[in-house]
C-alpha cells in the first residue's frame, strides 16, 4: 500500500451487522479504503433493525421469507450468503451491544469484530447466540468472555441508544431522499448502510442514505476533498488479501482490483484457498 496520508473525511456508517445490503456494501467500502488510505477515518454507528425476534416477527419476517430475499440479494450483488432458511428469526441487539462495547472499550477491534459477525451471519448462524457472538470475538482477536462481560455494562447500552437515536434523526438532505429511509414508530430513519461523510477542514457533511452504486460514494469524495491523492488499483489479487488480512469474498477482491469477477475468481484460485458459502465464498493465503 503508498504510504499513509492524514484524514481528510470522516464516514460515518450507520448500519447492522445482520442487514444483506449493508453487507453487499463490502466491496464498495474495501475498494474506497484502498483509493483514500488514511486520509478516510470510519466510525460506526449500529441502526439496531431488531431488539428483540419479536421485532422481525411483527412485521412480516419469516425464516422462508428471508432465505427467499438472500437468495435475490446475493445472486444480484456478488456476496456469499447462506440461502438456507434458518432455524428462527434471530435478534440483532446482542451483536450491536458487542460491537459499542468494542468500540468503547477495544476500538481497534470494532471494525474487525462486524466483519466477523457478518461473516458468520450470512453463513447461516443466529448471531443472537451468546456462543456465535463468542466465535466471532474470537476470529477478531478479543477474549470472549471479557466482550460478553462488558457488552453487558450501562455505558454500552446508552452508547447503543444513542446510535439508535442518530440512527433515527436522518439529516434533511436524507429526508429528501425518502424511499432510501425506513419507517419506524417515531417516523423515518435510516436504512442500512448508510452514510454521514464530513470534511475535517470546515465541517461540511453530506448524506449518503441507503444503498448506493460505488460511483455515488465516489462522486461525493472526489467533490468533497478533489486534492487528496487516489491510490492506483493493488497490483495482484493476492496484494488485496496480503492487504486486509481477513478472508474475503470474490466480490470483494474483485471490485476493488477493478477487474472482472470471473478473472478475479480464475486469479484467487492460483494463490488462495476459499472456504465455500452461498454460490462462493471466503478466500485466505495458505499459512
């Protein structure tokens, strides 16, 4: 990678580790991380979809409803989900109150701890289970039984509601956009992913609501910060995972090496081992 340049931008994702866009999303994130480097600070902000089963229950959600939705979503958007229905709707509050105690507490892990999860939800798991949540802790480097122990505490839970608030008070700019929002009992709020980027040099934000192409979060930067340098495309398949040090999808690697799927995919196969989900799957360099 070049060398590392100070931050320009703050993106502030609003999101849930259990949403299929906001984990479509990924190759989008990955490739702009490769483009900015360090001159891009993200944080994250958990939308909290359901506190509890009950949530998903009352407005529709079946597991056969879900599997049917994942199967569209991944065959549109290039990620590997796990299309089986699953045993039960599962609640998305326990692995949100994981990822602020992370956050709080262990902040270099947050970003890797909702990889983790999401990886583990969309192949297959009730990321609602205190031993799922565990599994994944642990594949982002932290003691599970510590995370578990401060997920728990009263500055977690106001920190999530306070994401939740956000989450639900959307910037104008973003109620102009309404059919990229959600409803919820109090009016509209964000959908996941969703994005607040602001300009550390005067303050200047905009919103970016709801699922969007590549190219609408890269007009927006290229407007916002048109003197910071953009990165060239990684050189190699293998540089990109080299690069995250965590397993990743075709999808992913593809998009941001701006090549083609399927040559990304005939590439991957010469370098690195896959462990299969979906129609694809999760590729890592041999040990």
């Amino acid at each position: 990678m070049p060398e590392a340049a100070p931050a320009e931008v703050c993106i502030t994702e609003f999101t849930d580790p259990a949403c299929p866009w906001a984990y479509s999303a990924e190759p989008f994130r990955r490739r702009l991380r490769w483009l900015y480097g360090d001159s891009l600070d993200w944080k994250v902000r958990v939308v909290v979809l359901a506190e509890s089963a009950d949530d998903y229950l009352e407005r529709g959600f079946t597991p056969e409803g879900m599997a049917e939705a994942f199967h569209e979503i991944s065959r549109k958007h290039g990620m590997p989900i796990d299309t089986q229905p699953r045993s039960r709707i599962a609640a998305t509050a326990p692995a949100c109150h994981a990822i602020v105690a992370a956050r709080l507490h262990q902040p270099e892990r947050e970003q890797s701890l909702l990889r983790c999860l999401r990886v583990r939800n969309f192949s297959g798991e009730l990321i609602d289970e205190p031993h799922v949540i565990a599994s994944a802790a642990r594949d982002a480097g932290m003691d599970a039984e510590e995370l578990a122990r401060l997920a728990a505490g009263a500055d977690v839970e106001e920190a999530t509601r306070e994401d939740m608030r956000l989450a639900r008070q959307p910037m104008p700019a973003a109620r102009a956009l309404d059919h990229k929002l959600a409803n919820w009992s109090g009016g509209r709020r964000y959908t996941c992913p969703s994005y607040e980027v602001t300009r550390a040099s005067d303050g200047v934000r905009i919103s970016i609501p709801g699922f969007q192409p590549f190219a609408a979060y890269d007009v927006v930067l290229a407007n916002l910060v048109p003197g910071v340098e953009r990165h060239d495309p990684p050189g190699s398949v293998e540089e990109v995972l080299h690069w995250t040090g965590t397993p990743l999808a075709t999808k992913e690697v593809a998009v941001v090496c701006d090549i083609p799927i399927e040559d990304a995919r005939e590439q991957l196969g010469r370098v690195a081992e896959e462990r299969h989900v979906g129609f694809d799957g999760f590729w890592t360099l041999p040990k």
